[in-house]
C-alpha cells in the first residue's frame, strides 16, 4: 500500500463514484465559501504574497522526503499558506496547486480532486488555521513562539488531511483494503510526514518574519486585537 500517494494525492478508483461526487460537491461548496471571504483579505500588499505562497507551496509538493524504508512524504502547504496568507486565502492556494498538480502532472486522479480539496485545501487548512489560532498568543510573544506554533499547526493539518482520506475511505473506498487497516496505515505514516511538514513550515514562516513580519496574517490579526483593546 503506498500510503504517501492514499492520503496526499488519491489515485482515481480509489474512491466509489458517489463518494467521489459528494467530496467533488463538498470541495466546490467549500472553494465557493473561501473565494467569497478572500475578497476581505487580498489587497495590494497581500495578492503578492498570496501568489508567492501559491508558488512556494507548488514548488515544495514536488519534492519528497522519506520518512520511513520505501516511504516517503511531501509538504501538504494548509498551515503554511493559513498562517501567512490567511485561512480563506490559503485554502485557495492549496486548491489551484492541485488542480495544476493534476491537470499538468497527472498527480492526483481527475476523479479525485474533489476529495484530494477537500483533505488538503480545506480540511488541511482550516484544522491548521484553527491550531495557530489557538496558540497565537504564543506566537506573539517571541520568534521561538512563532516557530513552535508554525510546527505543531502543520503536524497537526497533516494528521487531520489524512483523517479526512480516512473518513472518505469509510464512505466509499473501492480499493480493496479495509477501513481499519487503511486508517493505522495512512494516519500512522502521517504522523511521521507532519514532523517534516512541521519542520518546513516553521522555517519558512520564520524566514518571512525575519524580514517581513507584517506579511504574515496571523500576526496581523494579534496586532489588530492589540489595537481594538487599547
């Protein structure tokens, strides 16, 4: 079984047809939603950096590390394009990274794109903005801050992703493998992927505060509770 190709981009048959349609639903529902509420967030200063995340993100899928003998992993990009462009804004980016991904380099199944969104653009995304939201005041507070919850987002966007192929699989696998067994396989390896995807994340988030920490939105954020208080 390779797990790195199940959870980060499905193959097409891996899913039944009506799962695939619902999760193709679902991510269609879901990119609708982000489109609208990127609106709020893109402006001169922040389209640049939404492309460049975009780009970033694209470039770094396409290289693989290993994790284990035989088994090697990629960067999933949800907490790192969350926490720098925002949550609307980031999911987007994932979104047209594997569209291209599978459109041009045939990663990923047509068939499964909507899952493949679904699991990585929005699950990823929203479950890595919510951590990083949830340590924002640790981020604030000093560069280690802002690394560590850089880290533990994306370990935990990767493990969530991979929930959500799981959850998938429990509607509709057609590949042939138990729920029980892809479940142990796929979330296990993941939890080994998220440490690399943590590592990246937070390296490159903090390269971008060293020179430009007013780019990263969840910074931004803070500072505009700061003021609201005052």
């Amino acid at each position: 079984m390779r797990t790195e190709t199940l959870a980060m981009h499905m193959s097409d048959g891996l899913l039944s047809a009506p799962t695939a349609v619902l999760f193709a639903a679902v991510a269609v529902a879901g990119l609708s939603l982000a489109l609208v509420k990127a609106r709020g967030d893109l402006d001169d200063r922040t389209a640049p950096m939404a492309g460049l995340v975009a780009a970033f993100v694209f470039a770094a899928q396409m290289i693989n590390f290993p994790v284990l003998p035989g088994v090697s992993g990629h960067l999933l990009g949800g907490a790192l394009a969350a926490i720098l462009a925002g949550p609307w804004v980031g999911a987007l980016c994932v979104a047209i990274v594997l569209v291209v991904q599978a459109l041009l380099f045939a990663d990923g199944g047509l068939t499964m794109l909507g899952a493949n969104i679904t699991n990585m653009a929005l699950i990823g995304t929203a479950v890595g903005y919510l951590v990083a939201l949830a340590l924002r005041r640790v981020a604030t507070r000093s560069r280690g801050g802002l690394l560590v919850t850089a880290f533990v987002a994306a370990w935990v966007n990767t493990v969530a992703a991979s929930g959500g192929f799981v959850l998938e699989y429990a509607i509709g696998g057609a590949a042939g493998y138990g729920t029980g067994t892809a479940a142990i396989a796929v979330v296990g390896v993941h939890c080994l992927i998220g440490l690399g995807e943590g590592v990246i994340t937070a390296a490159t988030v903090g390269a971008v505060a060293a020179v430009r920490p007013d780019l990263i939105h969840l910074l931004r954020g803070a500072r505009a509770e700061k003021e609201a208080v005052r």
